[in-house]
C-alpha cells in the first residue's frame, strides 16, 4: 500500500498536500510523471495544478491530476471508450424493448403503468449505483430472497435480463457505460507504473477501492490532524459509524439563525466587512450549501462594488439557444397553442422569422386571449378579432419558417436519430449564422460555450445510432432526453471582467479544501445539510445500507468531516441558518447544529426556536416599501367610463395601463378570461337588437336565435378544435342564454323593446377632457315613455349595482351615472324618466334578470363631482396610489409591485369587466 499523511487543519490543505508530494517525489520515492494526484473534484483538481506548476521544479514532467471519478480510466493499460450520454439513453430503451412487456412489468411495482423512458431512467439510477460497488444484480436478488429491505427476487432477476441486454446494446457501440469504468477496470489489466496519491479522498465508492488495492503504491493525504487517526481506516478513509453521529466542533458564537435568504446574505458581507484589516477578495469565500441564498448575495456584493463568480458555472438548459431548440421540439411534437406561445416569446425565433422584436409574442397573446385555441398550426379563426387580424401576418410567417425548419407534425413523429440531429443542427445554423468567438463579455462568451456545447450534443447523438439501424424517435421523447442532458451540462464560469474585485462563490463541500482564511458558509438547514439523496427508484436508503452501497449515513459522514474541517481552520467561519426560503416557506436548522452537549444544544433551540417573536433579533437590511415610478408621459386627451373605475381603484394602475398603455402578457389558463367570456356573450347578445326580435315577446323564437347566434360566434371564434374547457363555457352560456330568452319575452310583452345594442355614445367634454363610452344596450318603453339603460353582467356572482357604485361613502365606480349623462342628449329626459341598471347573465336562476340602480338627481351630481375630481386628478398627474390587492393580470400585477402573484392567487375575486369603454 503506502502510508497516511495526517495534514491538519491549521494550514491551506492543498497547498501542504503538493509540498509533502514535492518532498517525497525529490526524495526519489517516484517520478512526477508517474504520479497520480487524484482529487474529490474537478475544481479542487484545477487549484493543485496551478500549485505544482508554480512550486515543483520547471524541469519535472507534470503528474496526472484527476478527480475521484477519472482514476479507474487513467490507471488501466489500454483505455476504455467511454459511452456518451446517448449512447447510454438509447442503449436502456433499446434493452428494455428486447427485454419484452412481460419482463418491463415486473421493474415498477407503481400504480400506474410506467412509460419506456421512466423506466429507462430508473434503471440508469440503479446501474450507477450498483456499478460504482460492483454489485451485480443477481446479488441483490440473492438478498432480496432474504430480506425484505431491497424488494423482490423477482424484479432484480428483471432488472439483471435488462441490463445484460444494455450491456450488448453498449458492446454493439464498442464502449462501455461511464458509470462502471471502475468495475471494468477490475477485470481489466492495469499499468503498474502508475502511484497514486488521494488527496482528501475520504469515501470512494467499494469498486474504486477494490481497484486501489492492485495499485502497488497509494499514499494518503488525510484532510485532518493525526489526534483523529482512529476515526480513519488504513487507506485513509472515514470511518463511517464515527463520523455520521459526530459533533462537527462549531462554537455557537459562530452560527447565526437568521429569518430569509436575504438576511444571510447581508450577514455573510457584513462579516467581511468586520474584519480588521479588511481581507482582500481573494482571500474571501463563501460556501452555499442553499442555493436559493445565491442571488440575494450577488446582489449585495454588486452593490458593494465586487463582482460574484459562481464557481459552479451556467447550466446549459438555462441559455438561450439551449432554450430555442428545447421550445422548438415541443411544439413540433404537440402543436399547441401554449408550446407555440413559448416559442414565440424566444427572441432569436422571432429573429429568425425576420420579425421585429415583441411583435410575434402580442399576435400570439391577442390570439390566444381571444380565441383560445386549443393549436397553433396554421389554422386560424374564421372571424378573427381586432387584435388578432393585425397579427395574423406575423403568426403566418412564423409557423411557414417553424414548418420549415421542424417538418410537419407525421414527420416529427418519426424521426430517425441521424435525422433529428441534422434537424437540430439546421435549426441552430439558422438561428446564428455567424457567431463572435472572441467575445470577452459574460453574455457573449457564455452564448460560445453554450453553442460549443450543443454542437457537441448533437455530434453526439447522431453517432450514438447503430449503423445500419434506423430507429424512429418522436419530438417529445427527443426533447425529453435531451432536457435531462442538458440540465446536467454545466458551462464553466465566464473569465473576470477584471473591472471589480471578484469575490468566489460556490458550493459548500469545495469551502473544505479553498485556500480563502475567511469564510462564510450559508443556507445550514435540513434538506442541504445533509444533501438529500436520490428518493424513489428500484433502490430504497434501506436497500442501499443493506448492500453496502452509498446511503444517508455515508452521506452524513462525509459532510461532518467537511464541515468540522471548515469549522477548526485558521479563522473563524461563519455559519448561518435561515427561518424562511426565499419563498416564506419554513425551514429546520440542520440537525449537525444540535449534536452538541445538553446546555449548548438547549441554547441553539432558543436561538433558532424563540418562544416569543420579540426574542427574534431586529431584522436587518429589510427591503424599504416599494415606490412607484411615474414618468413624464403626455396625459391622455379622451377618458373611457371604464377607465374612471380603475382611476378610483388605483391611479398607478390606470398611469400603467392608459398613460403608458402597457397591456397584459396574456391569460395564462386554457379557457376564457373573465373578460374575454363577457366579450363573447356580447357578441351574442347583440343578436336581440336585431328588428325582428327587438320587440318579440315570442319566448320559443327568442331561444331559437339566441341559440343560433352562439353556435355561429362559437364556431366563427373558436374553430373546430375548441378545447374542452372552452366547450364547457359555451355550454354555460347556452343555460344562461335560455334564461335570457324567458326573460325578453315578459320584457317585450310589458312593452319593452331593444332600440340599441353596444352604442357607442356622442363623447362629452368634462374639464377639458373627452369622456367616451359604449353601452351595452337601450331599451325604450312604447307604453309608459321610459328609457332603460343597461350593462350586461356575465359573472357567476352579480353584485346590486349600488353596491358596486358607492361603498364606505365613497365612489368606487361612476359607469351607470356615466352612461346617463352620455346619452343625456340623445333621450333628452329627466332623471325620474329613466331606468339604469345590471342585465345579469350569471349563473344565479332568477326570474327577474334586470338589477335596477336607484339614482337620485343629487346622487348624480355627486358622482359628475366625483368624475371631475377623477379628471383633475389625471391633469396634474397624480398616479402615485398603488392597488389595495394586487390585479388579477399576473402582469399588471407585477408592475404595480405585487410579485408575480395575482388576485387569482390571493384571494377568490369573481369580478368581471366587459368591454373596453
């Protein structure tokens, strides 16, 4: 073997570890270039080269620096060829179809029948497993017939047929799973001049090990001082039972529990910002074992004036072209309305239609708004809407270049792998033709890598084919696998602007071995300290202790030492827990913070646990209330009925909304808005100002053409792939409808007639402002002289008009008294002589439909008082007044401050707006 090197805590591991190692290569033990470092991670492997290059003599050939997981390839005498991840995707669905239904139906004990890629992704997450231990699957099912922990005989003697036929599926490919290159190496013939050296390796997976015992010269180098050489086996690692229930060490005074993400964050620079003198950058580090804690802290050191460099890079799935390729896939495959809406929102797709930025996203907002379909495809409704018919042409642009570019929908669902990649190739060469490979700044050499990176996945799945064989793939299996690739690809961090000071920031583990003296770790709860482990699969925590395999204890031990080795270094580290998540959730300090004697654990309970708020320390840094920006628009000239009510609701909301005409992102459910299903049944309605039916008192006949023109509007609007739910709605409005229709007959036989519908008035002038409306309907009585002014209500609860109106003595809505004094002119009768009120449409079954307001002619001049003031208001630009609850439109809601949490999501809010004026 070789020997242990106990290094202590109190110096910068690393850079101990590469002098002994410079010490014992001088000494004549070994050439340098017949060393193995061998390293827990790529990064910690990274730092020990710049190390060696910048201590060891410039004429040493450089040793071979690997992480834990290169070992077993760089040892063996001839190499193995390592599969890719598609060649190991399609090699598991290509042995589950040999393997057979029968064979399939015994790996998931589940309720629900189990797809071909479930079940190929439990059996990927099993063979890691047992391959990394080199525990064959007839083994477990030896044990299964013994114990009840690790499932039946019956499924591992499944699993074993199933992954002999993977294993042939590789062969045919001549590589061999990544996951197993240490199993394979044990049947593999190694180079004996290798030696090896393990620097902070304290828990390598059983089939690593059993390759390490053929080496014939493997030296520790043990993160931990020799007073802890018995909690170490021979070979330098932990010993599991001891560490997994040991005391980290922490002091109390270094560990703070704080309320959120954002708490921690100011504490992690505020602990920095206390030291004397002030450490430079790069002897700082922050360790996150939350990841939610990341954003809050590049945000305060942005504003400290440093620049945050997240060691742990970008995922792939994140960047743009990753993202134009997945959205691509999707819709290709479903043709849906919401999988087209999620590509047209790509700004490169619209750029590669030739379309100006945002105009593709508001056609398919408009289009979906107000017609819901169920598919985007290239068929489009026979009567389009306003909005809709100005966006057609972009809509038509953009699904001509989508059908280029992906194929139609039969070809998409049967694709060979070859054709795929060369689909996805032409997508990506389209969208960047040309591609700047000196980009320095982080948007730009990130946007390199990531098309790096993809060229490199789709060379990689057109040769992961067998030649010769030609296997249909669909687009939502394709854009299934290729998600899970990605999100495991992470690009490497983009290099410092060299502008600011850069401050590191990365996961908690690699904190152990950093050479920074001060440190910060943060996010110390449940669920990151101890990291979680897969759940769910063929192997159970149960399963993996009792096969030895890697489990929640090993876990625990191996973050223990981590966390002990953090704790006893050469300055204190901080150590911060929080109450909340970033989203209000509760949280549990980790259990690691509790394994102290009886008193220091009591303590850290009142601590994290107060019994009383006021025991809670003031929170700092909380975000000052938010305050509404109001630019310097021109002030609107005319001033719709609608708009006073949400003037009087919230100035800043009509500012947002008429002054600066923002307008929603578009209703995110697959149905009618509110709104949108007011509009349509005033479509409909309007069917009864139509001369022969505007004063019929024939129930039956009012029926039939109400009826009539809601299968007409139904069909003209919602096409012949109307989704359920809008089905549903139709359905709805036919009952209401048939109500309607019992009610007009009494109407007209009392001697009411319709003799308007959607009127749109004369405007008025009020203080220097046009005032314009459109009313829904206008009846006029033959008999008695009287006028009625009417609004349609279509929401499943209407409230009394007055209420809506005036509450809390105070207007809250001016719509019918505005309605009167527009059509004042025309009419040209008292107050006394006119009827206004609500027509409800609603779900509510009553016999009388009309909700009459009773409107005084001093009420009156109240509510033209309060219009005025409404005016005055608008003139001199007083918008600041936010909403009292947050708008049901996700997006107004989010410009008036609310988050991104509507009314819809608040609180239950059946209100409803109909029309635009």
């Amino acid at each position: 073997m070789g020997e242990r090197s106990f290094l202590g805590w109190d110096r910068p591991f690393l850079r101990s570890a590469v002098e002994i190692w410079i010490g014992r290569v001088r000494a004549g033990r070994s050439k340098s270039e017949d060393c193995v470092l061998v390293l827990p991670g790529r990064r910690a492997a990274r730092r020990v080269e710049d190390l060696i290059a910048e201590h060891a003599p410039a004429e040493w050939e450089p040793p071979r620096v690997v992480s834990e997981g290169e070992l077993a390839q760089v040892l063996r005498r001839r190499r193995a060829l390592l599969a890719t991840d598609w060649q190991c995707a399609l090699a598991w669905r290509e042995a589950l179809e040999a393997a057979g239904e029968a064979v399939r139906g015994k790996l998931w004990g589940g309720g629900e029948r189990m797809e071909l890629e479930g079940l190929a992704r439990l059996c990927a997450r099993a063979y890691s497993e047992l391959a990394a231990d080199d525990v064959a699957p007839l083994e477990v099912a030896r044990v299964a017939e013994s114990s009840t922990k690790v499932g039946s005989a019956e499924l591992w003697r499944a699993y074993a047929q199933v992954e002999q036929f993977y294993r042939e599926a590789l062969g045919k490919r001549g590589v061999v799973d990544p996951s197993s290159s240490a199993q394979d190496a044990l049947r593999s013939e190694l180079d004996p001049r290798w030696s090896v050296h393990l620097l902070a390796v304290v828990d390598p997976p059983r089939a690593l090990r059993r390759v390490l015992e053929r080496v014939g010269q493997v030296d520790a180098y043990v993160f931990a001082p020799a007073s802890e050489a018995s909690r170490f086996d021979a070979s330098g690692f932990l010993d599991v039972a001891h560490w997994s229930e040991r005391d980290p060490g922490l002091a109390t005074e270094q560990w703070r529990c704080v309320d959120s993400p954002d708490e921690q964050a100011e504490l992690a620079i505020a602990h920095f910002a206390a030291i004397d003198p002030p450490p430079a950058p790069e002897n700082v580090a922050i360790g996150l074992a939350d990841l939610d804690v990341r954003p809050f802290l590049e945000r305060r050191l942005l504003e400290l004036g440093c620049e945050p460099r997240w060691a742990g890079g970008s995922p792939l799935l994140e960047t743009l072209p990753a993202r134009l390729v997945l959205a691509a896939l999707r819709w290709s495959a479903s043709r849906s309305a919401e999988d087209f809406a999620v590509l047209a929102r790509h700004p490169d797709f619209e750029a590669l239609c030739g379309l100006p930025g945002g105009t593709l996203a508001a056609a398919v907002d408009a289009l979906r708004s107000e017609h819901v379909p169920g598919r985007i495809d290239g068929e489009f409704p026979l009567a389009p809407s306003y909005a809709t018919e100005r966006g057609l042409g972009s809509l038509r642009t953009a699904i001509a270049r989508a059908h280029e570019l992906l194929g139609t929908a039969e070809a998409a669902a049967g694709r060979c792998v070859r054709e795929w990649a060369d689909c996805i190739r032409g997508l990506l060469c389209s969208a960047y033709p040309s591609v700047s490979a000196q980009a320095r700044d982080p948007q730009g050499w990130l946007h390199v890598r990531a098309l790096e990176a993809l060229a490199g996945q789709v060379g990689d799945l057109a040769a992961a084919e067998i030649v010769g064989s030609r296997r249909a793939l669909a687009a939502d299996e394709l854009a299934e696998l290729l998600e899970r690739h990605l999100a495991a690809i992470e690009l490497p961090p983009a290099p410092p602007s060299d502008k600011l000071p850069v401050v590191e920031i990365f996961g908690w583990l690699e904190l152990a071995l950093d050479d920074a003296e001060h440190r910060v770790v943060c996010g110390l709860n449940e669920g990151t300290l101890p990291a979680r482990g897969t759940s769910g699969g063929l192997l159970s925590d149960p399963a993996r202790r009792e096969l030895g395999l890697l489990d929640e204890r090993r876990r625990a031990a191996r973050d223990v030492w981590a966390l002990a080795a953090i704790v006893a270094g050469r300055s204190p580290t901080l150590l911060l827990s929080a109450r909340k998540d970033a989203e209000r959730n509760p949280l549990v300090p980790s259990r690691f913070l509790f394994r102290a004697g009886l008193e220091t654990t009591l303590e850290r309970v009142r601590r994290a646990f107060p019994e009383h708020d006021s025991e809670l320390p003031p929170q700092s840094g909380s975000p000052q209330p938010w305050k509404p920006w109001i630019g310097g628009e021109p002030i609107p000239e005319t001033i719709s009925v609608t708009e006073f009510r949400t003037y009087l609701e919230s100035p800043f909301l009509y500012y947002v909304q008429s002054v600066q005409q923002r307008r929603s992102a578009g209703w995110l459910e697959p149905e009618l808005d509110p709104r949108a299903f007011g509009t349509f049944a005033h479509e409909v309605l309007k069917v009864l100002g139509e001369s022969e039916l505007a004063g019929c008192a024939d129930e039956a006949q009012l029926r039939g053409a109400l009826l009539a023109e809601l299968e007409r509007c139904a069909h003209a609007r919602f096409g012949r792939s109307a989704r359920p739910a809008v089905l549903l709605q139709v359905e709805k409005l036919r009952a209401r409808l048939v109500r309607v229709a019992r009610w007009q007959a009494r109407q007209a036989a009392d001697g009411w007639r319709v003799t308007a519908t959607e009127f749109k008035a004369d405007e008025r002038e009020l203080d220097g402002m046009r005032v314009r409306g459109i009313i829904d309907r206008v009846d006029f009585n033959d008999r008695t002289g009287k006028w009625r002014i009417c609004d349609y209500k279509t929401g499943d609860k209407v409230e009394e008009p007055a209420k809506v109106h005036f509450k809390a003595d105070r207007f809250r809505d001016l719509q019918l008294p505005l309605y009167f004094w527009l059509y004042e002119p025309r009419h040209r009768s008292a107050l006394a002589n006119v009827q206004l009120g609500y027509i409800s449409v609603s779900k509510q079954d009553s016999t009388e439909l009309f909700r009459q307001y009773l409107l005084s002619d001093a009420h009156l001049e109240l509510a033209l008082q309060c219009a005025r003031e409404v005016v005055a208001g608008i003139r001199a630009g007083k918008f600041d007044e936010l909403p009292r609850k947050a708008p049901l439109d996700r997006s107004l809601a989010s410009l008036c401050g609310f988050d991104l949490l509507s009314a819809q999501d608040l609180e239950e809010d059946e209100s409803e707006e109909e029309g635009d004026e």
